[in-house]
C-alpha cells in the first residue's frame, strides 16, 4: 500500500499545527514519527487514518486522492497510547470484533494465533478490565492487528506501559512487524526506540518535517542542527566555532583537522560543531583532541555514566561506559577523536558527519 | 529533614492470609536524614503503596512509621511536614509562578523576606527567575512541572520531599535538564527525598540508593553500581539494564560445567559451586570470543540490531536467547551464523533459587 501525503498543512484556529508536508512512508515497512510532544506526529496520523481532513494538501493511497475520505472507508487500523478495548466484551471477542464485521470465517483460530502471538492466549474468557495495563495494550494491538488493514497507524502505544514491559512488547512488535505487508507508522519522542525499531524516520518539530529517510542513515546523516538534536538521548553536545584554513577552530581550544566541503560563495565562517555524549571519552587515544571542564554532575545508569561537564567552551554531557566516580567541581579532561565530530553551517545544516564506522 | 523508619506491612483486604493478599510484605527500612533515595519497581510491586504510607495517605494495617524516632503512624501528611511532587502538575493556574512557589511558605506564615530569598533561590536554580511575574496558566506542561517540582523543593524546613514519577509528562531532552537540577538541589540543599518510578534509568541516575521491590518485597537495596554489577536476586539483574541480564541455566558437578546444554570448560580462577544453578551476565560484559577458549559457548545470531552507539546482538545458546552489547567496529556474522560468547568469566553471578550464591 502506497500512502503518499502530499503537501499537507493543518490549521486550528489561528494556529499552523503542521506546515507543508509531504512525506510517502516506505511501502511494507515501519516508519518511525519521532519528535517531542506538540512536533505534530498526532496531527499528523489523524490526517493518515481520516480522523482529521488536513487544511491545504492532499492524501493519496495507492493513486488515488482520499483526502477528506472518513475513517471508516479506509482500511486503517490504529492504537492510541490509551488503552482502548470493549469493556463488556472478552479479550477473545474484543479480538475478533474486526473479523466478525467483515463476516470471516476460521475466526477462532485466528483469534487463538493473534493471542498466542501477543502472550495473552491464557486471558481469552477474562474481560480488559480484569488485565494489567501491559495486557491490555497487548488486547488492543491484536485487534487491530485482526483488522488485517494495509496500514497500519501507532501513536506511542508503549508510553502508559512500565519500562521493562516497553522494552519486551517493542521487541514482539517489531517481530509483528517484519512479518506483515502492512505499511506500519509509528510515533515515539524517544530516540533510543526509533534505532530499535529501524526501518525508516521521519524526524519532526514543532510542525515540520525536517528529514525522512532509513533510520540508520538519518541518525548518522543528519540534515541539520534540529534533526541531530531531535534524534540524540542523551542531546548532542553542540559548539560554537569558525572555519579555518585547515579545519574547524574551537574558541580558545583544539582545531579540528577536518576538510569541509568548499563554503558556498564565501559565506559566513561560523559554524557549529555537534558531538555525541557517547564521542567523548575518558582516556586518550592517539589523535584525540581534549576538552577541560569541571564536574557539574556524575549520574550512573548502570552500564553507563553521564559526566556532566562544564567546559572551556561550553557545557556538555559525556556517556562513558561503564561506572565511574567523580567528584563534584574536580577538573576533568575528556577527548575526542576529531572524526567523531558533526559540522553544521551558520543557517544549521549539516556540512560534515563522521564518516560511520562501518559502510552501513 | 528527618530520618525515616519503616517496620511494618500493608494488607488492602482485611485478615490476609496467603502473601498474594499483601501489598507490602513484612519489611523493616531505614531511610537516612538527608539521602536520596528511589523506590523502583513494576507497577503493582508495592512502591506507591510505601510511598503513601511514608506520606501519611495511607496507614499500614499493621506495623508503624517513625519519623527520627518517634511513631508518627496516626499523623496526618501535614503533621508528618512532607512535601509531595505528582506525576501531573498541581499548581493553581490563577497564580503567578512565583506567586505558586512561594505558596507552600505563605501557608506556614514564613516571614515575606525570607519568602522572597526562598523563591529566589527555587527560581534560578530552575531557570525560571525570568518567569516568576508570569501567570501559570498560559505555561506549557514541561514549564508547570517544573513549578511542581519548585514548590516540592521550596520549603527547607520538610521532614522528606516525595516525588511519584513525577517525570513522566517531561519530552526526554528536558528531563536531562531537569534530573540535573534535581541533583544539584539536593546536593546544595540535603533534603531527603524519596522518588517512586518505574523508570530504571531515572532511578539509578537520580538516587544514591535505590530500593528494587517486586511483588510486595524489596528485593534488594544499594548504590546503582551494586545493582548493575552484582544483582542480589535474578529479578533485579532482569530489571535494571536495558536489555536486562542473560540469564541460563547452568549445571556443574564433579568438575564438568554444563551451560545450556554444551559442557564449557570453567576459566582459571572463577569458583563454580555444584548443583542446578542460573547463569547471569551482562549483555554489556558479553563478549564475542574463539569458541574452545574457558568459558566460551557456541551461540547462533538470531539478530544484529544498530543502536547508533554500538550493535546489539540477539543470539540462541540452545533454546535460550543471550544478548550482547558490542561495538561498531566489531564484525558478526548474519543471522543464522554462528558465534561464540564469553559467558562465563569475572563479570558472571550465579544463582540459586534465584538468589545469588557467587
């Protein structure tokens, strides 16, 4: 199934909620909405799925315009961060309520195996109220996965869910996925869960799309300075500096060795530099260059500690691995390797990215 | 500030008899004047029920609370003097910001010159001195949050400021800033504060120790690194980390140590005692090695995951999914190929009855 949005704008009120968009998610694949809350991805799905008419643009599915098209003509299922089931129905008849209107055959069956597949076979003759939220959620994503539906829409359905039950039912989802034809969409803000996912991403902020493309290509090829901030946990460490003969200067601090691609008629020589918490290291390595700082702050997260420093040249977080002890106002030396470092120009797009460790 | 005692239990249904009818089993806690402290668990593992019996919304059905030493059991929230963050924000839209923090000490008829200090200090040190004029009502729910916390943290005069996940309606680039400014407070103010989530990265980076609870109980207390790197229960070693712990079954008798279902030849040094016992290793200590070297077994790659730092590894060690944690520049074979892992090594705990025993 082919969505195509094709220039789409959402007004309410006075307020632009979306501007100028147009965006065809892969066919048969997940697209991961990234962005903070108010980015539009709610927005933008109602529009997807019909809940919404946009107010300039069009939608296209498979060729042929549906915008304004109700929810009910199309073939769309979707799963909301609330859990949302039919209350005086069984966890087996809230599955099977899509197969029944539809009049299909071997329902049973199919209900057994869509709850099998989600770990809730055991609960078939309980109602959702008697569930735990993870179940729940769990009931409402085999109902819609029982809709069969070409597309298939997701606004942040592991949000309400504990953290252990996140990472578990993400994993069986993106199992779910990868074997289904279904075009899959889905919202998150965190950054961590669009890598997992993979597929593809579309990065958006306060109403725009800034960048669309494989997840793994957008999160190390990042347009500009608000994709990288956007799709960065902990947020990309970012630099004011200048370009120099030679590289990228660091006010009263390292020059990076980096070769630019030629300036676009002379224009300004700011730039900014961008580096990942997980760039920055404790111990040198040969042809690192260093920062200088005082400890703000030390949080250990178990595998990892985020040093939070404040530097010659700003203030920045380091993710080390493993568990370290600072003391809080200690001078502490950090290093990076020039490499690892994202230049952006003065209007905040990207001139250089890090070439990535592996040819991906 | 105050140090808080716990020896009690809690029963929602009256005359409990099995554990199942127990939302706090039995326990005995002491939280020190001036720690911070995170109380962390699945839903429905009894931490918001400790936390309302700390505050005073709840009373224990048997046992008693003692606050530096008295039994303040019968206490009202107010006469225990706690304060308390929500996980939604409770401020009075009506109000100005600064009008809002400096609420809470109006209440107690602060002296007005020691109120404006107060919501001074509050203010900066939540980069909201330039907003303090402004109505909270046009504020967005990041920003009213942030006044939540601020009115929490006002009152220097509090037993414990209790928090329930009270960063739950933040976007993840602000809770960065905020759990940093709730650091530096309680490292300049020494409050005691009490933090219930489910959260294990915000527990571990906001606390000094952290209580794990699990079905009424509290499995195991300590620093972040205690529980990263020796779990006292295989729930916790499940729980903290993202993924958790490896955790297989492992056999050894009479010298022979059977990991799976392939016998692995025990590295030099490492204890091992008999019987039926459970493997845990870290997916970040899980490393790819020669297969035949002590302590290594034969996986197959199920998947090779990129998560932008590094690559995430699912492989089968039989019928039993192992992950490991490696670098970009580590080459893996495709799913389906075969690799080894180092399993068994200094970084291993092993489990009986899933407890640890070495």
């Amino acid at each position: 199934m082919q969505l195509r949005l094709e220039s789409i704008g959402k007004k309410v009120g006075s307020e632009d909620w979306l501007y100028d968009m147009s965006l065809s998610p892969q066919p048969g694949a997940v697209t991961v909405l990234l962005g903070a809350t108010r980015a539009g991805k709610t927005s933008l799905m109602r529009i997807m799925a019909g809940l919404d008419a946009p107010s300039t643009g069009k939608v296209l599915v498979d060729g042929l315009d549906v915008t304004g098209q109700s929810v009910r003509r199309r073939d769309v299922a979707m799963v909301y961060q609330q859990f949302i089931n039919y209350p005086s129905l069984t966890v087996a008849q809230n599955i099977a309520s899509p197969m029944k209107l539809r009049g299909e055959k071997n329902i049973d069956q199919r209900v057994r195996a869509l709850a099998d597949k989600l770990h809730i076979g055991m609960f078939l003759d309980r109602l959702p109220a008697e569930l735990s939220g993870g179940q729940q959620q769990r009931v409402a994503l085999a109902r819609a996965l029982a809709k069969n539906a070409s597309l298939m829409l997701l606004d942040e359905p592991l949000v309400n869910l504990d953290y252990k039950l996140r990472e578990e039912l993400r994993e069986e989802l993106a199992q779910v996925f990868s074997t289904s034809d279904a075009t899959v969409v889905y919202a998150t803000t965190e950054p961590g869960e669009a890598l997992l996912l993979g597929g593809y991403t579309a990065v958006l902020d306060r109403g725009e799309l800034l960048q669309y493309g494989p997840t793994a290509q957008v999160f190390q090829q990042p347009r500009s300075l608000r994709v990288a901030r956007a799709f960065s946990d902990p947020p990309m460490n970012f630099f004011q500096a200048f370009r120099v003969l030679g590289g990228v200067q660091l006010p009263r601090s390292a020059l990076l060795p980096l070769a630019l691609p030629d300036a676009a008629s002379g224009s300004a020589e700011n730039v900014t530099v961008g580096l990942r918490a997980s760039a920055l290291r404790l111990r040198e390595r040969e042809g690192d260059l260093s920062l200088h700082g005082k400890v703000l702050l030390a949080e250990i997260s178990g595998s990892d500690t985020f040093v939070h420093l404040s530097s010659d040249i700003g203030d920045l977080v380091a993710q080390v691995p493993g568990v370290h002890h600072f003391t809080l106002g200690a001078a502490q030396t950090l290093y990076f390797a020039p490499s690892a470092a994202f230049v952006f120009d003065a209007a905040g797009d990207l001139l250089l990215a890090p070439a990535g460790a592996r040819s991906s | 500030m105050a140090r808080i005692d716990l020896d009690l239990a809690h029963a929602y249904k009256a005359k409990p008899q099995s554990e199942e009818d127990y939302a706090l089993l039995p326990l005995k806690l002491s939280f020190e004047d001036g720690g911070a402290y995170a109380l962390l668990g699945p839903s429905g593992c009894g931490k918001t029920t400790m936390l309302n019996i700390i505050s005073g919304l709840l009373t224990p059905s048997q046992g008693a609370v003692f606050f530096d030493g008295v039994d303040k059991t019968a206490a009202t929230p107010q006469e225990r003097n706690i304060a308390q963050v929500f996980q939604f924000p409770v401020i009075y839209d009506t109000m100005t910001v600064g009008e809002n923090l400096a609420f809470p000490l109006r209440n107690r008829k602060v002296p007005p010159a020691r109120i404006k200090e107060r919501v001074g200090q509050i203010a900066e040190m939540l980069e909201m001195s330039h907003q303090l004029d402004q109505r909270a009502a046009g504020l967005s729910a990041d920003a009213k949050q942030k006044i939540s916390l601020g009115r929490g943290l006002v009152r220097d005069d509090v037993s414990a400021v209790l928090f329930d996940e009270p960063l739950t309606v933040i976007d993840p680039h602000l809770k960065w800033q905020l759990r940093r400014k709730l650091k530096q407070i309680h490292h300049e103010l020494k409050l005691t504060l009490i933090y219930v989530t489910h959260d294990q990265v915000e527990a571990l980076t906001f606390a000094e120790r952290i209580l794990v609870m699990s079905r009424g109980r509290v499995v195991q207390e300590g620093t972040p690194e205690e529980l990263f790197e020796r779990p006292a229960h295989t729930f916790v070693g499940h729980f903290i980390g993202s993924p958790g712990m490896n955790l297989l079954p492992l056999s050894a008798s009479g010298g022979r140590v059977v990991l799976g279902e392939q016998e692995v030849q025990a590295p030099p040094g490492l204890r091992i005692p008999e019987g039926e016992l459970t493997l845990g290793i870290r997916p970040e200590y899980t490393h790819v090695a020669d297969p035949g070297q002590p302590g290594v077994v034969l996986a197959r790659v199920e998947k090779v995951q990129d998560i932008g730092t590094g690559q995430l590894l699912t492989a089968r060690v039989g019928p039993h999914a192992v992950r490991a944690r490696v670098g970009l520049e580590q080459a893996l074979p495709a799913a389906g190929g075969a690799v080894g892992l180092a399993l068994l090594g200094r970084h291993s705990c092993l489990y009986k009855n899933e407890e640890l025993i070495a």
